[in-house]
C-alpha cells in the first residue's frame, strides 16, 4: 500500500513551522497511542505511521528532502543512513522520534531535558552576605573587607575531583551521556544514569582532600567597595565570587545586602535627612539662631524666626544623602522642638507669672483653641 503523505498523517500543511509539527505530533501521538485504543488493531500501525511522519519532518535536513523529492528521497540510497532498512525512516527511529516528545511531556519527572548530564561539570550556588554600614560610611562610601564561609577550588587536583589532577573518565554506563534508556512498550523511558549520577563521567581516583567533589570549605576575605549613596536592601552584586563549582563547574555569585544602622542624630528618608533640634522657648519666641551639625561633620547655622512654634521645619539644601547612581545630593530637614524650662527657681517663676499677665493677646493658637472649646461647651448645654 503506498504511503500516505506525511504531512497528512499529522495533519498539517506544508510550509508549517517545526513547532506546529511538534505539536499537531503531541496531539496524534495521545488519540492514538494503543494503550488507548486497545479495541483498535489498526492503532500500532496508525501509531507508528504518525512517528514516522514525524522523524523525519522534525529534522530540517530530511524535512527538506522529503519536500523536494517526497517518499523517494530515502529510497535507494537518497536518505542519511538513518531509519529502516534502505535508509529511510524506519521502526529503527520509533523510538527516537517519541522520545523527544515523551522528554517534553514529563521532562520534569526524569530529571529535566536536555541530558542534564551532557554537562560536565556544575555551576557552584550562589551565596548571600548581610553587610551593615554606618549612616557616615553610606554617605562616603566605604571599602570593607568581609570574611566569607564558602566552597572553593580543591588546591590538590584543580577541582577535577581526581587524585593529582587527573581528568576523568567518560562513563561507560551512559557513554558520557548522563543518562540510559529503557524501552517499555511503546514508550523510551530516560533515567538519570545510576553509576555517574548525570554527570557523564565517572573519577576513578577520587582525590583524597576533597573526596572526589572537587572543593573544599574555607573561609575566604574579599574586598568590597560600598558606593556612596546606598541604604537598607541595596543589593551589590559579585560575579563568580560565590560557591565554587563541582568539579571545575563555574563558580556561583556572591550577593551583599546592605543593611544601614540608625543613627543617633539623623533619620533619612530616600535621599533626605531629618534632624529635631530643641530650641529654647526664649529663641523660639524672641528670633535667634542654632547651630546643627551635617552628615558630612560640618557644622551650619539655622536663623530661627520669631514665634516658631514646635514642628516647624527649615530647609538646608543639598545636605541630605547622595543619590546612589548620581542626580546630586538631597536636602536635610531641622524640625525645632520648643523646650519647656524646667526646675525654676523663685525669681524665675516670679517673672514668668508676671509674663503670662501680660501675654494674653500673644498666643493667637491658645486663643482660638480656647474660643472653639467655649462654643462646644455652650452648643452642649443648648
């Protein structure tokens, strides 16, 4: 019986991408696998004729062929030495063909496509340290060296994990491979390789300072440069400085959090600094000045004007923090706090008796505060 286009038996039209054969495969493959249609006895047939049809549309060196010279270019010789017996796609790459979509149907149970163990080697992990700075040291930036408990190369083999610094040997389980095939029924099955684990290679001296890992745990000092302008939960980034790799993988990267500690004067806020400065009820209420300090260890006078009340702030520009990746510098924000005197002697209260006689047209917010409490009181009683 001559053989059905192979587009056909997927059901899909020439010219169509490899993921649209992939997919319209998948769906075939499902509707006719045997085990589900036990009742049919044409589905092994239809089952393998759609693996067929997909082995070789698949492959774009052979897709191209077959859309050239259809079924006759893997007749007589024409194909690539792969599949049945002359050549062409034969039950020798059932098989192979299902095997592809079975590894990306339940690629996650068996470890992960791609042959995991193709690789050689494995990336090490990477590592987190919390650094924490004083406010000064994120204002100037500073340079801090950290000692960091983590895995590095094994000095005696390189961190090829063999005695000496031998290579190892492919896996002659696997062939390098990192993982073995068994045929159940219709299915491939792909499991990671018992003897190498996935690795596709096997040591057959382990090194006898690190036990065939290829590192070892040492603390380890780096220098690290804090930029200006960082706060809680920047995060600076150290390439390959992190965990070693398992036998001469790369290694991970180190990642610092910065944490800044609360300062005794200051509070930020972003790129702003706060500062409550206590003022005399005397200055407050007569005008003066105050001396404030700044982040950078200067000093600046602040003009209070007469009759500030607590809670009232003045601005000193570009006094704040530096922003981290440039844009200048924020401001500082002194919020007076009015003092209350304490501990009066006789005379002191004498003459603040005397003051509050003559001060009762001088505090317009007692004033009006004391009106609205009136008029509540009378509305209550009406």
């Amino acid at each position: 019986m001559a053989k059905r286009d192979f587009y056909d038996v997927l059901g899909v039209a020439r010219g169509a991408s490899t993921d649209e054969i992939k997919k319209a495969y998948r769906a075939k493959a499902r509707e006719l696998h045997p085990d589900r249609n036990k009742d049919n006895p044409e589905a092994e047939s239809h089952f393998k004729e759609i693996n067929e049809a997909y082995d070789v549309l698949k492959d774009d060196t052979r897709k191209a062929a077959y859309d050239r010279f259809g079924h006759a270019a893997f007749e007589g010789g024409m194909g690539n030495g792969r599949g049945g017996p002359r050549g062409g796609p034969g039950q020798g790459d059932f098989s192979s063909a299902f095997s592809d979509v079975f590894e990306d149907l339940f690629g996650d149970f068996m470890g992960g496509r791609g042959g995991g163990g193709r690789t050689r080697a494995q990336r090490g992990s990477d590592l987190r340290y919390n650094l924490r700075v004083t406010l000064e040291e994120a204002f100037r930036g500073v340079q801090k060296t950290i000692s960091v408990p983590t895995s590095v190369a094994c000095t005696a083999c390189n961190g090829t994990g063999a005695e000496g610094g031998a290579e190892p040997v492919t896996c002659p389980t696997c062939a390098g491979m990192g993982k073995v095939r068994a045929q159940q029924g219709f299915f491939t099955v792909e499991r990671t390789c018992p003897t190498c684990g996935g690795l596709g290679h096997t040591i057959k001296n382990p090194c006898a300072t690190c036990h065939g890992a290829g590192r070892s745990e040492k603390d380890r000092s780096l220098s690290v440069n804090i930029p200006a302008g960082v706060e809680t939960g920047t995060r600076i980034r150290l390439a390959g400085e992190g965990e070693a790799g398992l036998r001469g993988g790369p290694a991970g990267d180190l990642y610092i959090f910065i944490e800044v500690r609360e300062h005794a004067l200051f509070q930020r806020d972003g790129v702003n600094l706060y500062c409550r400065v206590p003022v005399s009820m005397i200055t407050a209420a007569l005008g003066g000045e105050v001396e404030v300090p700044t982040i950078d260890g200067g000093r600046s006078r602040v003009k209070v004007p007469a009759g500030s009340q607590t809670g009232k702030q003045m601005r000193l520009r570009a006094k704040g923090m530096p922003a981290l990746r440039g844009g200048g510098s924020g401001d500082m924000l002194i919020e007076l706090a009015i003092e209350t005197p304490v501990n009066l002697t006789s005379r002191q209260r004498e003459i603040l008796r005397e003051f509050e006689r003559l001060s009762e047209d001088n505090n317009p917010e007692g004033s009006s505060f004391f009106s609205k409490v009136r008029n509540f009181w009378d509305g209550m009683k009406g």
